[in-house]
C-alpha cells in the first residue's frame, strides 16, 4: 500500500488522540513545529492535517490553528478512516501559488490574477443583485436559454462595438467564465493529440485546459516589449500542421503587452492562410489605462476563422462567473459543447450584468478601476525598483493588471521564495506559465488590490534580505 510523507506526523497524533495522551479540545503542533521536527515541507504538514481533519479526529480554527475535535471519542472505531486521494502533485501545487489561501491578512497575497475585495463594486453589484431578485422571483429559479439571455446577449455586443468588433447574435455564447469560453473555443477547433500555437509565458488555467484536452503545444514567444512573436508563428506554421493560436493581444497576463493592429492583422493574415483558428483572449481588453480602447482581432476578421472569449470576473468580481464566446464559424460545434457542460449560466449573474451593462453603472464603474489600476502600477513598479535589487527588470504595462518581474542572474530563486514564505507575502512563480522551465528566473506581482502599509511592509522587507 502507498504511503504518504505527511504519515510520519498524522499517525503519532492519531495515536495519541486515541490513547487519550491529546484531549479533546486540545492545541496540536503549528505547521511550523511539524516542518522543523519532521523536516517536511509546509505544504506536506498542511495536507498531514487536512487528512486528520477529514478524519474526523482534528479540527482547524482559522486564525488559531489546529485542535484536537471535542467530540472525538477514546475508541479506535470512532475514528473515519478515508482511502488517501491520489492527486497530481505538480497540478496542486500550481494551483495553490495561483490561488488564494483565504489567510486573511496573515498573508500578503500578490498572486491572484482577480480584483481584491476594495477594489470590487460591492455596493453597485449586491443593491443590482437584490432589485433582480425583487423583480424577477421565482423565474430566477428556472433554466434560462441554454446559449444566454438573449438581451444580454444583445447589451454584450452593443459593448464590443467600442473596440470596434462586429459580433453577430447567432454566433455568440454565455459561458459559465472565461474558460469555459477558452475549453469550448479549443474543444470545436481541435481533436485530441492536433497541434496548436500557443503564447509563452501563458497563465497556468489554460495549460491546464490544453493538458486536459491533450493536445500538442508550439509555443510561441512573447516579448515584453514588442508581444507575441509573429515572425516566429509564421515560421512554425509552414513546419507543421497547426489548427489554432491561443493569444491574448490586449494586456497579456502576465507580460502585459499589446499587439499593435499592425501585429494583429498580420497574425490573423497568417491564420487565414493556413485555415488556422484564433482563439483571442480579450479578458483584460476594458482595462486599458490611457488612449482608447485597443482593437481586438477578431474586428479585422472577415472569415470567420477568430473566436473571441472575455469574462466579467476581471472587471468586476471574481465571483460573477459570467462570460462569453464570439465562435464565428466554429458555432455549431461549440453551441453542442456549451450545452454539454451544463443547461445555462446563472440567472442572477445573467440578469444582474444585463442591468449593469445596459446602462452606464458598468462603464463608469470600469473607468474608476482604470484608473485605481495605473496608480496601483505605477506604484507597484517604484516599490520595486527602489528595494530590490540592482538589475531587477520590470516590464511596465500600459493596461491590466501584472507585472512581469525578471530577477538579476545573481539570485537563488529557491532563496528567493524561502524568503517570501518566511515574510508571508505570495507572487506567482515564473514556471507556472510554460510547460518548459523557461521562466524559472522570473515571478508575477497581481496589483489589482490596495497596497497596504502591511503589504508594502512586506515587500520592502523582501527586497532588503535580497540585497
């Protein structure tokens, strides 16, 4: 039978909880002192107590830590035993740096490609949210059209016209998010083991998504001053049989590039030219900080081939899971797959976005977000360059909200996050974003909440033991 490195611990404390030697109520070792004693990492000590608290046999009080349960009782039979879950280590670990560990202010989180709590409209989101529900009653219980409200769908077009994107009612989806959008784009342009183009760095969710569907991956560099490499695409395409490009054109997460229309329109010719499908990430396109809106490429489209994907999360709150799909002439096939994954989309979210992008709330809320967001980054970009170290690059976005930080030669990054969990702050590590270690020297910083004196603290402190 397999065994686990968390045993080492969780069988000494399911021991003495069962011989009575920890009582009921009691405090249990800190993460910590279990990481010391048993020269595990803290990630492994975490899971050893997770398995205690499945079991039954502990208990976690957050801010506090764990305890042993009141209501666990002497006998060995009261105890749940629970076959261990086998998990892909490497899954969870990127899932947990590219999420939050809901720690409160224990940690300072920069890791969370998602507007922190400040930042969210609450007011504006929970008052629509609530004349929804005194309006529509009971109909909010029922399924709503399986491809969207259709006057949503109507309002979220109205909206693409500010990027001067022209999207027909029949080819557009609401989606459960934006990847869904990008699972639905990818499952009706591809077969398992096709070929695709895919940016690089790229957000861990959407390796996932590919890793999931197993498909083949070209990638395809971004550079942080000029974006995605075109010439490069050009060239991978008449070397093999590619059937779609995953390319986020406006503020690329986590570079923060844009592609000229110049740059769009000759990717696009490109993937016309070999009858390649492009998948166009334009999650981040509203929040540009100056100028205009960026075009997206699917305005420069007249074959069908682009399916443009955006989502409300990034805009507004993470928990509003409501986004779209533009499918062009994919829509067959994806309007299968999208009712494949589930009847409809929320109706409240439905509803309550509809309201919000049929009038001015939604524009004028995201003109305040833009620009907390280019303070926020510009801010973010100074704290960094004054207390890390010489050499530190930093790639300056003119929209979103990332910052792409390169680290000088002469740092450990091991010793660099050994540092950052000891100050409790969390970035995004660099080789989340590839399936290769490309990125090993570099991190992502998320500024899409407020810099508090406890989170500037803690990145002051990182930079001084850094130097």
């Amino acid at each position: 039978m397999r065994t686990y490195k968390f045993e080492l611990f969780t069988t000494t404390i399911e021991k003495n909880i069962r011989e009575g030697i920890f009582k009921p109520g009691q405090k249990l070792p800190s993460v910590r002192q279990i990481k010391e004693k048993y020269q595990l990492s803290s990630s492994t000590v975490q899971l050893g107590y997770e398995h205690l608290i499945f079991s039954g046999v502990v208990e976690s009080i957050p801010k506090s830590g764990y305890y042993v349960c009141n209501k666990v009782s002497n006998a060995e039979h009261s105890i749940i035993k629970h076959k261990p879950v086998v998990r892909d280590a490497i899954f969870s670990n990127h899932l947990a740096l590219t999420t939050s560990l809901r720690m409160g202010r224990k940690i300072s989180e920069f890791n969370v490609a998602a507007p922190g709590d400040l930042v969210i409209p609450q007011k504006l989101l929970l008052r629509t949210m609530q004349q929804v529900i005194r309006e529509q009653g009971v109909g909010l219980l029922r399924y709503y059209p399986a491809s969207g409200l259709y006057s949503l769908k109507e309002n979220i077009i109205k909206q693409a016209v500010h990027s001067q994107t022209i999207i027909s009612p029949d080819e557009l989806l609401v989606t459960d998010g934006a990847l869904q959008a990008l699972y639905i784009a990818l499952s009706a342009t591809c077969n398992s083991g096709d070929v695709i183009a895919l940016e690089s760095p790229c957000v861990f969710s959407v390796l996932e998504v590919i890793r999931v569907l197993k498909l083949k991956v070209i990638e395809v560099p971004v550079d942080p001053v000029l974006g995605f490499d075109v010439d490069f695409f050009n060239k991978a395409c008449g070397k093999n049989t590619i059937k779609a490009v995953v390319v986020t054109p406006n503020f690329h997460n986590p570079t923060g590039t844009v592609l000229s229309d110049e740059q769009k329109k000759m990717l696009l010719n490109i993937a016309q030219r070999h009858h390649i499908a492009v998948i166009e990430n334009d999650i981040y396109g509203d929040l540009y900080f100056h100028g205009q809106r960026p075009s997206t490429i699917k305005s420069f489209d007249d074959s069908g081939l682009v399916l443009t994907y955006s989502s409300y999360a990034k805009t507004m709150a993470p928990g509003i899971r409501l986004g779209w799909l533009s499918s062009g002439q994919f829509m067959e096939r994806a309007e299968q797959i999208r009712f494949s994954l589930g009847s409809s989309v929320s109706p409240l979210y439905q509803e309550t976005v509809n309201r919000l992008i049929e009038g001015s709330s939604y524009d004028r809320h995201v003109r305040s977000f833009r620009m907390q967001l280019a303070k926020n980054a510009h801010f973010a970009t100074n704290l960094l360059l004054t207390h890390f170290p010489e050499n530190t690059y930093v790639a300056a976005p003119s929209g979103g909200y990332n910052l792409w930080i390169k680290m000088p030669n002469t740092i450990d990054m091991n010793f660099f996050y050994q540092q950052c969990e000891k100050i409790g702050v969390r970035f995004t590590p660099g080789y989340t974003f590839s399936f290769s270690s490309a990125f090993d020297p570099y991190f992502r910083l998320v500024f899409a909440d407020t810099f508090s004196p406890k989170r500037i603290e803690a990145i002051r402190q990182l930079g001084q033991r850094l130097r």
